[in-house]
C-alpha cells in the first residue's frame, strides 16, 4: 500500500446525493480495494496513481480540513454534507491522519448535518464528537453476513463481525441506522431479525417496493431515492436485457453476468457498460443473482 501526502485546494465537492448537498473526500484511493468499487474512475485525476490498481494507493488530502474552515466561512446557510462519496472515510490511513475526525469537528462548529458512509468499525472512534454534532446518520456497509463472501468482493475491508458489532456500538451512542436492500422485503427482514440487528435498524426497504418493474427505471430510482444516493452512484447489475436495459434507463452503470442465464455475449444489445464473467462471489450470495444494485454502502439484491 503506497500513502502519499498531498495538499488540496477544495473540500466540499457539489453533490445531486440526495439529502446531501455536498460531499467530503478527505483521501483519493481507497484501500479497502473492493472488487465492484465504482469509485476507480477516481484515478484519472491522481498525478501519480493513474496506472496503478485500485487499492493499492491512497493520498492524504492533509489540509482539508482547512480549507473546509475557509469554505464554511463563506457559506450563508448550513447544509448536510457526506463523507465520503469516493472514499471510505474511515479506511486504515485515517487512524493515523485522524482528517475525517478533524473535519467532522468543522462541520459541528459551523452547525453542519452529516451523512458518514462507511465500511469501517474505526468509526466508533469518533463516536463522542459524533452525539455532539448537529443531524448525524451513520451508514454501514454490510454486503453479505458470510466473511468468506466479504473476503472475495472486499479482500481489504474490515471483516463483518468487526462491523457488525461496530453498528452495536454506534445504535448505543444513539445515532439512527437504516438498511437498505433489493432483496425481498420479508427475506431482509427475516435475515436482521437472525442476525439480531432487526431493532437497530429504523429503516428497511424491500426489492418489492416499487410498483413498475424492469425494463422500466423506476424500481431502480425508487431504491436510489430511499437509499438517499445519486442513481449516478449505484450500479446495477443482472443477468438478463431488462435488466440492462432499466440500469440505462436509470442512469446507472448497467453491469452483466453471463454465469446464470444467458452469456456475456447475448447482453451485449442491451449495452451493459460492462459484463463479469466470474460469478463465484456473487452465486455465493444469491444463489444465482437477477439483479444486484450496488451503491456506495449497500449492495441490494434480488433474486430469481
Ligand atoms: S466501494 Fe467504497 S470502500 Fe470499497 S474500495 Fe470503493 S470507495 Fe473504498
């Protein structure tokens, strides 16, 4: 893992996130390095990452904070704003460079929601700033409940176990938590209530809640709308031309697989932006994925 040391000239980045009017990426890269990360694009704009897989390099924005004071200062009105979009805030530099603490003691001078999306258990680091700042919402990462699962999508991200009992200690702080996910509604609720996790959670949303199905968009907006994210920030994944076909609708990036139905090769009319043609992880969650939306910090699934 290379860690490098840069300056940055802007920390609040504009953001079509609903409920977040901005975003906060104290580090470009992410080490957690997760197979489906949608964030790679993010290289193009390293000087000296560009060519270098994702993963394998972070850079430490080490004034963001402040110029996230500068920034403040010049705004009239407070707002919410997220960390992180294209980072997990809380990935293994940050216990070392503590940026996300400090700029989560900005925004609570200046009176700032906060949105924090993350993989990470260090979170309950920062729990004693977070129950004194305005509008918090934590959200977590919990793909799978099988570690063997995680350790094949996300090979350098915290165990679930790990995370699991973080989220235990973040509902003990009193801060809220919602889960969202494509699969059915009754089996998600159903695999909370095994994990013991059903009464933390205030939120639960279900594939079936939404009334028009593939290839129209609106499930996929309907999911994107109550997770509060972009449709620019998920992407959809399945294994058949509708699903394709509603992922573009939606203007989310249209993933295929070609192990359950049909191969790569017929999906291609519907254009996917990319197919994958190695299913092991995914069969291990779903037995045989239709469609599985992957945000930030919720993969939904649904299930033929
Ligand atoms: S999906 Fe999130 S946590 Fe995983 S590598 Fe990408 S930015 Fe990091």
């Amino acid at each position: 893992m290379r860690t490098l040391e840069i300056t940055t000239k802007t920390a609040l980045v504009r953001s079509r996130i609903p409920g977040a009017a901005y975003v906060i990426n104290p580090y470009t890269g992410c080490s957690h390095g997760c197979r489906y990360c949608y964030a790679v694009f993010m290289r193009r704009y390293s000087r000296q990452h560009q060519a270098w897989p994702w993963g394998s390099f972070v850079e430490v924005k080490t004034n963001i904070a402040q110029v996230l004071r500068r920034e403040l200062t010049r705004k009239r009105r407070s707002t919410t704003a997220m960390l992180s979009s294209v980072c997990d805030p809380y990935q293994p530099v940050e216990a070392r460079y503590r940026l996300t603490r400090a700029c989560l003691e900005v925004l609570r001078e200046y009176g700032w929601g906060i949105e924090i999306l993350t993989r990470s258990p260090l979170v309950t680091r920062d729990l004693d700033l977070l129950r004194t700042c305005f509008d918090v919402t934590v959200g977590f990462s919990i793909p799978t409940d099988d570690d063997r699962v995680r350790a094949v999508l996300e090979p350098m991200a915290p165990p679930i176990p790990e995370r699991l009992a973080a989220l235990r200690d973040v509902h003990a702080a009193g801060i809220r938590m919602g889960v969202v996910t494509s699969k059915k509604h009754a089996l998600a609720a159903q695999t909370l209530e095994l994990l013991d996790y059903a009464r933390f959670m205030e939120v639960l949303i279900g594939e079936e809640d939404s009334p028009r199905h593939k290839p129209h968009p609106d499930p996929l907006w309907q999911a994107a709308t109550q997770l509060g994210v972009s449709p620019q920030y998920t992407a959809y994944v399945g294994d058949n031309p509708d699903d394709i076909l509603a992922a573009r609708a939606a203007g989310m990036v249209a993933v295929g697989v070609g192990w359950c139905v049909r191969p790569c090769h017929e999906l291609q009319s519907a254009q996917p932006n990319l197919c994958i043609d190695t299913p092991e992880a995914l069969l291990t969650i779903v037995g045989c994925a239709a469609a599985v939306a992957v945000k930030k910090s919720y993969i939904l699934i649904a299930t033929t």
